[in-house]
C-alpha cells in the first residue's frame, strides 16, 4: 500500500513539473515577462503602430500612454532627464519663450544635483516625472524594490520644489512587464511611453540640429507623445526650429494633462 501512494504521488508531482515546463505561458500569465518598448515607426503622417509587438493589450489594459487622440493635432513634449549635461537650462530657455508645456522624467542624482533646474521646471509650468532612482531594470525587481525606486525620487522632487504629486512615469530602459505596470499604477502612476523617438542619447555621436529636426519631423502625427534626451546637443539647438515649424502645420503642444483620451 505505501508503495502504491508513492508511485502515486511521484507520477502526480512529475505531471505538475511537466506543466510548468511545457506551459512556457506560466510566466507570461503572472506578469513577468519582460518586454522592451519598440514600435512601428510613422511615415508621412500616418500613425505608428505596436500592433506587432506583443505588449499592445498590456498597455490598454493598464491604461499606460502611447499616444493621444488621432484625430487632433495636438503634440506632447517629453523629456528624459537621467543626468545633466550642461543643456536643460537652453531647452527651458526655449520652451519658456514658445510658451510650450513639457515633462521632465528625472532619476535620483538628477533630481539630488540639480534642484534649480527641476524648481525651474515647476515654476515654468512644466511637469516632473518620475524615471526612478537608479535607471534599473524594472522587470528585474519585486515590488519592495519597485516602491524604493519611485518613492525616494518623489520625496526628493518634493523636497526640492514642492511638487507633492507625481502622477507620470517612464520606465528605465524602455523594460517593463505587466506586473511592473500594474504594480506601479497601484501606486498611482500612469507609465509614460511614446510615439516618437530617435537614437538621441548617444552624447558622442551627435549629428547636429538638422538631423535631430528631420528625424522628429519625418515622424510628426496627431496625438503624437515626443521623447527627447536632453543631454542631447542635437536635440536642444533643433528645439525651437520644431515647435516653430510644428505650429506651422497646425500642431498645438499640451501637457499630459491636457490628454483627453489615449490610443493603442
């Protein structure tokens, strides 16, 4: 009898282990696949696209930005601020005498070593998001970690300017999961992503004003939601060729949130 309850019990712990080997879905189904933020770029005035990429009904269920309406003009200005290299003081300036709204995702040190800059920020209408403290890998952490990430550059923001509630982020590195989406809404984020982008960060291979303009303009769309570095030299002296040329074909630049519905 003992034998038989054995045998039993081994074949019912070699079937379990054959599910969860055979089910690589299990993962996926808990949330902890890791993705990397990509899209299908816009030409000519047609919008982007993430119908390819696997991660679409993730985004929508969580409710995270990729772009605004369509169907108005309307262009969000971004910015990741992971350190200071001697340009957001230039791209203030501009945006300041465009009268253009923006957000500044910041991570720890930016937000620990340049505290005019982010009291600037605030006191010119712009927003602060929270990028973490760190720039980690998201994906790779549990949620104790998650909380440590965006709670210290929080309390720091506020510290610094005042900005009590931070309701935006942006995920390091583009990496997130479905659990780091949902888990970072239950703190009261909206994760931040965009519809147009360019390889900007790269401080040693800049290419000057006019690519950094052809590359953001060859991708303008309706509900557009725009990421710049601003350590980029490219990006700040292009800045206000943009919006100047952007307002041309009828664009107008507003805040997220002035964002009145989101699209996948």
């Amino acid at each position: 009898m003992k034998r038989i309850v054995l045998v039993t019990v081994m074949l019912a712990l070699f079937g379990l282990a054959s599910s969860m080997v055979l089910s690589p879905g299990i993962v996926a189904a808990q949330g902890g696949k890791p993705y990397h933020f990509g899209f299908k770029k816009s030409k000519n005035g047609a919008l982007p696209s993430i119908n390819e990429e696997g991660f679409k009904q993730i985004l929508q269920k969580h409710d995270a930005i990729f772009l605004g309406n369509p169907e108005k003009k309307e262009l969000f200005l971004t910015f990741d601020n992971g350190y200071e290299n001697g340009f957001t003081g230039r791209i203030l300036d501009t945006l300041r005498d465009k009268k253009v709204p923006a957000i500044f995702f910041v991570t720890g040190p930016y937000a620990k070593e340049q505290p005019e800059l982010m009291k600037r920020m605030v006191n010119e209408g712009h927003l602060i998001g929270n990028h973490s403290w760190s720039h980690p890998d998201m994906s790779r952490l549990d949620q104790a970690a998650i909380r440590t990430e965006l709670d210290k550059v929080k309390e720091e923001v506020a510290n610094v300017t005042g900005q009590l509630d931070m309701r935006y982020m942006r995920t390091p590195q583009g990496v997130f999961s479905e659990k780091t989406l949902a888990f970072s809404r239950e703190q009261g984020y909206t994760n931040v992503f965009w519809s147009i982008a360019y390889r900007d960060w790269e401080t040693k291979q800049q290419k000057g004003s006019q690519y950094a303009y052809q590359q953001v303009m060859s991708q303008l769309h309706p509900g557009a939601v725009i990421l710049l570095h601003s350590v980029s030299k490219d990006n700040t002296e292009a800045l206000g060729q943009i919006i100047d040329d952007a307002r041309k074909q009828g664009y107008e630049f507003k805040s997220l949130d002035q964002m009145e519905s989101r699209h996948y």
